[in-house]
C-alpha cells in the first residue's frame, strides 16, 4: 500500500482558502446582523411647496458605537418582462432626471457617532429651482451605518493570517417633493396569461400618465365559470413611470367549471401602510381576462 507524504501547503494557497473563509465569514455577519443596524423613523418623508422641511430620527439599538453618513441618490422602481422589481440606486442619473429632487436637497448632519442606545433628529430641507413645473419630485435617502469591527481567527502557526471586518449596513428610504397641481393617473398597457403547471401567472404591464407616483394595490381573483373562486392574490404597487408586475394563483386539484378567469382590481383606496399624505388618489380599474 502507498504511504502519503506530508506535503507543505503553499502559502498563496493557504491565503486562497482562507479569502474564502473570510467571504462566508463576511456573508454569516451580514446576514446575522441585518435586525440590528440602525433603526430609521418614519419610513418616509414628504415635502412640498408649503412645508420644504421634514426630519427623520435615527436610533442605534446595539451596545456597541454606531458611525453614521446620511446622502441622497436616484432611484425608482423598475421591472422585467417577468415582472421582477428592483430598484437601482444611481449618483449620476439623479443630476439630469427631470423628476430628480436630489441636487437641491439638503441633510443637516451629514454624517454623525451614535452612542450605544442613543438617538438622533436628522433634518431635511429643500431648495428647489424657479419656476419648477407642477409635479412630483423624488430622491432616495441613504443611511449608512458602520460598527465596530470584528477580528477573523488566525490561519494557523505557520501562517498567521487576521483580519478585521467592519460591518457596513444600508439602508435607502423615498423622499418626494411635491408642487402645484398633483395628478395621480395610471393606464393598463397590456395583460397576459401564462399557464404553467398548476400556476396560473398573470403579468400586468402599467404606465404612469400622471405627473405623481401612483401609489395603490393590485389585486386578482382566479375563478370559474360559475364565479367560485378558485385563488387570489394581491401586491403592493408603486408605479413611477413603466412597470410589470405578476399576480400568481395556484391551481388546487379541485372539480371547477370552465371556462376560468380572472377578475383584476387596481385602486389606491386600501394602502394602510402608508400615512394619508402618503398616497394622491388616483383612478382605478376593475377587468376580466380569460385564462384559458
């Protein structure tokens, strides 16, 4: 039987294994520290014409010092085909957006210590140009926060390989100044139907024809010929300019009559989360596509 020699691990190999120690390291922290980064109050803030201030406050509920930055970029929601949403945060597109409030904004203070258990008024003011037409105008706020580090374990006696790992967490919220006559308008596009397997999808495709975000809830009701419903499904909308979204209804290994449909509802009647300034009524729609 052949003997093993020990061999001698190279050490850019030993740095190799242990860069992907630190990176599962690094994704374990993150993930394990999501619940306690800084906590921000309200979730949203709304300035206008009439009021060009608002405030937030900060809380750092950790035991440990929090340093904190506050800055504004450009952001809206936007979609696929398929109807996945994200949002991407943008520190050049924000400058020339004509519906970008982010250049004539301004945070007071701007970056600052949380104390472990301590809190913070964070001041927002806006200074919009001359002459600005009627409308909505949106900035994300971006909270930064950086705790203490944490040290990595050595690689072993012959290499001793540490690091340490600040914890950066973000946050980005919406802020909206709104000015002069506010419409809230949205327009269905196009609706399809796709069966797959036991799911029934149903992309919706919007356009935003009003000079504000339309703020509301989409909701669908799969039933069949004899209006038995079979599934529902319902979304939180915010629709800035174009936007796909997808209400999916699974199918349950039930007797129900064909022909089936779907029966779909757009308002902004029903949004409790969100404060009364938080929402400009709007249109609404209320359809039924076959879903054959």
């Amino acid at each position: 039987m052949m003997m093993m020699k020990n061999r001698k691990i190279p050490r850019h190999s030993l740095i190799m294994r242990w860069r992907g120690i630190i990176f599962f390291v690094v994704i374990s922290l993150i993930t394990a520290n999501l619940s306690a980064s800084v906590l921000v109050a309200p979730t949203s803030v709304y300035l206008s014409e009439k009021d060009r201030t608002g405030r937030m406050t900060l809380q750092n509920p950790t035991d440990h010092p929090e340093e904190v930055s506050v800055f504004f970029r450009f952001g809206v929601p936007i979609s696929d085909s398929l109807g996945n949403v994200q949002i991407e945060l943008s520190d050049t597109t924000g400058y020339s957006d004509p519906r970008s409030c982010v250049d004539w904004l301004k945070v007071f203070p701007r970056k600052l210590i949380l104390a472990p258990g301590a809190s913070q008024v964070i001041r927002f003011v806006a200074r919009p140009p001359k002459d600005l037409p009627d409308g909505e105008y949106w900035a994300r706020i971006v909270i930064r926060s950086e705790g203490s580090s944490t040290t990595l374990p050595v690689a072993g006696q012959n290499e001793q390989i540490t690091t340490k790992l600040n914890m950066i967490m973000q946050t980005a919220i919406i802020l909206k100044y709104r000015t002069g006559n506010l419409i809230s308008k949205l327009d269905v596009i196009d609706t399809r139907v796709k069966n797959e397997d036991s799911t029934v999808n149903c992309y919706i495709d919007m356009a935003n024809r009003g000079n504000v975000s339309y703020i509301g809830i989409l909701k669908g009701r799969l039933i069949d010929a004899n209006k038995k419903e079979i599934a529902s499904d319902h979304i939180n909308l915010a629709v800035y300019r174009d936007l796909t979204r997808v209400l999916s209804f699974k199918v349950p290994p039930n007797n129900f009559q064909p022909p089936f449909k779907i029966e779909i509802t757009i308002d902004n009647d029903d949004r409790k989360d969100l404060p009364p300034e938080g929402i400009i009524r709007g249109n609404s729609f209320l359809y039924t596509v076959a879903a054959e």
